[in-house]
C-alpha cells in the first residue's frame, strides 16, 4: 500500500471522529486537523495546517498551562483536563481535552497528538439543571429540598416570624438570607448574629446596643442589631442557647415591637423582621424548662425543618457539580468534575458535619488535585474504600442502589405519579415499570392526582 494510500485512509479515519483531532511536529506548526476540528474551532482545514497551534486555538491554556506542551516535555498523558477555545468568531467554546506523544520508530518524540470535545451542550444542559434545582445558592432536587422550595416564596411575603430548625451545616443561613431576598424587605438590611458566640451579657449589648455611661467603658452610644436591621431582617442563630434573662427582654421586643437600649430610659420602637436557627430540638427545651414556652410560640410562627444531607443523598451529586463549579472560578482551576469511585465514596459517607463538611471535601481535594478528575488519593483518607471499612460493609454504595434510591426519590416527589417520574428521571415511563418491579422498589399510596392506588399498578394521567 502506497504511503499516499495510507495517508487518505488515515484522513478518513479522523474525519470519522466525532472529536476535534490535531497532532503537531516538534516546532508546534499543525500537521494534521480532522473535520471535528473544523466544525469546533471554525477554521478550514487548509488555513490551520502549517501554523503554530496556538494561532489556531487562542485556548485558555495556551499560555502558561499548554496540556500538550506538558506531555511532550514530560511524556505523561493528560486526559479530561478542561479549557475554552476561542473561535473564528470570537466566541469561546468550553472543551474537554487529552494529549499524548508522537513517536517514531526509535521511539524519539517528533509531535504531539490532542484531542478535544465540544462541551457547550453539556454546559447549556448544567446551566439548565442548576436553574432548575438552585434555589437562591441553595441546591437540592430531593423531595425534601423540593417542598421546601416551593414554600420559600410564600413565606418570604409573609412579614411572619420564621425559626429555621437543623442540624449543623445544613445550611440554615443560607434558608433565611433567601426568605429575605425574596421578600419585600430585599433592600433593607440583613443582619446576622450568632446568639452562641458571645456571653451573655454582651449578647444583650449586641442585640439592643447601649447609650452612653451604661456602663465602665461605654464611652458613647452604640446600636444594637435590632436597630441595625430597620427595614430589613435580623438572623439571629443559635437562638437555643440563650439564657433565661435574655429569653425575657427578647419575648418583650417580639411582642412590643419595640428596645430599650442598655442604660435607656425610653423605648424606640422598631420595624424589623425576625428569623431564627438552632441546630437544636427547642420542643424537647421547653419540655426540660430551658426555654420559654411562650418565646418559643412567638419564634415559632413559621416552622421550617432541614434535613441532614445523609437523608438526601440524591442531592450529592448536584451539590458536588455545584461545588466543583464555585471552586473552579475561585480558584481559576479547570477540574472537571469527581471521578465514578470518588462519588461512590460520597455517596457512601454518612456526613455528620452535613453540606458544609461536603463543602469541605471537595476543597481538599481542589488543593490536591491539579486538573482533570478528582481521584480517590484527592480525599481525607477516611473517606477512602479500605479492606477493612470493606470487610465492615462499609463499602460504596452500588450503581443498582444509587438508581434505585433515585427513582424512590423521584416517586416521592411527584407523589406517586409516575410520568412525572420518568420524565424527571429522563427515562421512557415503561422504563420506569420495570425497574420498579426488578428494583423491588415500595412506591408511594397516592397516584399523583391525589387519589389512593387500588393495587399495585395505576395508569398515571
């Protein structure tokens, strides 16, 4: 076979491929550029064969960071590393990229080979999810995260008072800055304390502020964060841990609408809204007699419950994407996202310090990682598979009970209905059937419609 021969069957080959395809020889000049290359970049073929390929691309990384110029050095392969090319029009094209070496038969390097996939479809379509299941900076498609967010706007137009119950971490700051950028006090203030934070007597000054000569060293009058938050909302978190004393004088403000500076002598009324946290159970509280009953009825008004992230592990993988997606524009990285394993391992991992200890995770594994995916040895080592978590059933969860914990999620959402379900899930209704019967899978009473199931199947409407 002629050298001409192979040359057209190797051409044929590339434009066959559905990615970009370019190699380059040893001065970085481009000696060959598939169709997908043209389509993705914009340039012909004929105009990008001969140049420097960094005249081509204009890529994010063609400056300091070129993936192929560190393989060629190095000779190691990049694979899933992430950047932007800049096309003929000027517009920039997200890709995924891998590079390798070109040798001949000596095995001396002459070039370099790169590959690369057009990822503005997969973008548009994050883009898309994340508008559909963010809510404010609040992320979550579980049936849990769903109720709630379909309750948010009613009661940020409320002027009602909110206490905002959870575990740590959970994310109970982020729930009440989003009922006040909801609400009609968006351009007032927010103000946050942490009743836990300050002893108590300087937690009374905090909140209600003093006048001048209250006391040694009040030199001059000082707001407090009631008064701060005129207009606006006033977050005031732990509020579980307030002393007794303090429980009065903020019963007092709740029903009076007015404070009286430490040291004052009148009483200036107030216009602030008032939501509150705990990470504590206040009815088990004020069973103990640690807390009021009366105060916990006037914060109580309206009651919002967080739930741990172990009881919404669908959330994990839209809450890592997420995250991957803040830390790379923070830290000006371009990973592209966690690795099968490492999500397994997320998925499996109980979180006792909730979002913010995921949050956490994936910072780590921003330091340690310096492109592509995010690996295992990327993790605290606790959260790496051993023999002995292994040995303890302590293994990642299975691709069998990822899915079917995704459709029971599903099922819960939609309230049984199971088109709904299937259309969330991005799979065929008949799909749906039959993994519910191969998954063993318990399906909610109600049809969608608000009508109880007689036996075990329902046409859904």
């Amino acid at each position: 076979m002629s050298a001409e021969m192979t040359q057209r069957q190797d051409r044929t080959i590339l434009d066959s491929v559905n990615e970009g395809v370019f190699t380059v020889d040893r001065d970085w000049r481009i000696t060959s550029f598939n169709r997908a290359a043209e389509r993705i970049t914009g340039v012909r073929r004929d105009q990008a064969l001969g140049r420097p390929c960094c005249e081509v691309f204009r890529a994010s990384i063609c400056e300091a960071q070129c993936a192929l110029r560190r393989t060629m050095d190095s000779g190691t392969p990049v694979v899933n590393a992430t950047a932007y090319v800049v096309n003929h029009r000027g517009r920039r094209t997200p890709i995924r990229l891998a590079t390798a070496v070109l040798t001949d038969e000596r095995g001396a390097v002459v070039g370099g080979v790169e590959t690369f996939q057009d990822l503005t479809q997969v973008e548009q379509l994050q883009k898309e999810l994340q508008a559909r299941y963010t809510f404010e900076d609040i992320v979550g498609r579980s049936a849990a995260m769903t109720r709630l967010f379909e309750v948010l706007p009613q009661i940020a137009e409320s002027a009602s008072t909110v206490l905002i119950e959870g575990p740590s971490g959970t994310g109970k700051e982020l729930f009440a800055r989003a009922i006040h950028n909801l609400s009609p006090r968006r351009a007032g203030p927010f103000v946050a304390v942490n009743c836990a934070a300050l002893p108590d007597t300087l937690l009374e000054s905090e909140l209600f502020g003093h006048v001048a000569g209250a006391f040694t060293d009040a030199r001059r009058d000082k707001p407090g964060r009631f008064a701060l938050a005129v207009g606006g909302t006033l977050f005031l978190d732990e509020i579980g841990d307030i002393s007794p004393a303090l429980q009065v004088r903020l019963l007092r403000v709740l029903q009076e609408r007015e404070i009286e500076p430490l040291g004052g002598v009148r009483p200036v009324p107030i216009d602030v809204r008032v939501i509150a946290a705990t990470n504590r159970d206040l009815a088990k509280l004020v069973r103990g007699g640690t807390f009021r009953e009366d105060l916990y009825y006037r914060v109580r008004v309206v009651h919002l419950e967080l739930p741990p992230l172990r009881k919404r592990r669908e959330d994990i993988p839209l809450l890592v994407d997420h995250l991957v997606n803040r830390f790379n524009r923070l830290q000006g990285k371009q990973i592209a996202g966690v690795s099968d394993e490492v999500m397994a391992c997320l998925m499996d991992w109980g979180y006792p310090g909730n979002v913010r200890e995921l949050e956490n995770i994936i910072e780590q594994a921003f330091v340690l990682c310096r492109g592509g995916l995010v690996e295992l040895n990327h993790l605290p080592a606790e959260l790496r598979p051993t023999a002995s978590r292994a040995a303890g059933g302590g293994r990642p969860v299975s691709l069998e009970a990822m899915e079917k914990l995704f459709i029971s999620e599903a099922l819960q959402r939609r309230r049984g209905n199971r088109r709904q379900a299937a259309a969330d899930l991005g799979i065929n209704v008949s799909t749906l059937y039959r993994k519910i019967h191969a998954l063993g899978i318990e399906t909610p009473q109600e049809d969608g419609r608000g009508r109880r199931r007689q036996g075990t199947i329902a046409q859904d409407a």
